[in-house]
C-alpha cells in the first residue's frame, strides 16, 4: 500500500485503502500496524487533522482491529 509521509513525532506515513477500508500507519520507529474497517471520513480526518498523532490516538489507536505487519 502507498503510504505518504506525515509531519508527526509519532507517525512516520499514512497509506488507505477504501475499497478495503484499511488504514495503514507507519510509526517513526519503523513498526507498521494496519487498522480495518476504518471508514474513509477517519482517513481524512486524521489526515487534515492539525495533529496526526492526537487525531490518531484520540479517534483511530483503540477503536479498530489491527494487525501488527513489520
């Protein structure tokens, strides 16, 4: 999945698929988690979000499956 780089002290990239709602999430430390059914109104919200890390851990960290891929 093509991931683009985010300005965050936590999140490296952001990558999503819609057709699969998956969310993609690279950490600055080199780990990439993918979230599912994430729908795509999260996906712009954490991406026009003035904090990528705060959108992310306030609407995103616990509140989708996720799987650890790297």
């Amino acid at each position: 999945m093509k991931r683009t780089a985010v300005s965050s002290s936590n999140l490296a990239s952001v990558g999503y698929d819609p057709e699969s709602q998956i969310l993609e999430i690279e950490f600055n430390s080199g780990r990439v988690y993918q979230y599912f059914d994430v729908p795509q109104d999260e996906y712009d919200g954490l991406m026009n979000a003035d904090s990528h890390g705060r959108y992310f851990n306030q609407n995103i960290r616990d509140n989708y499956r996720y799987t650890r891929i790297r």
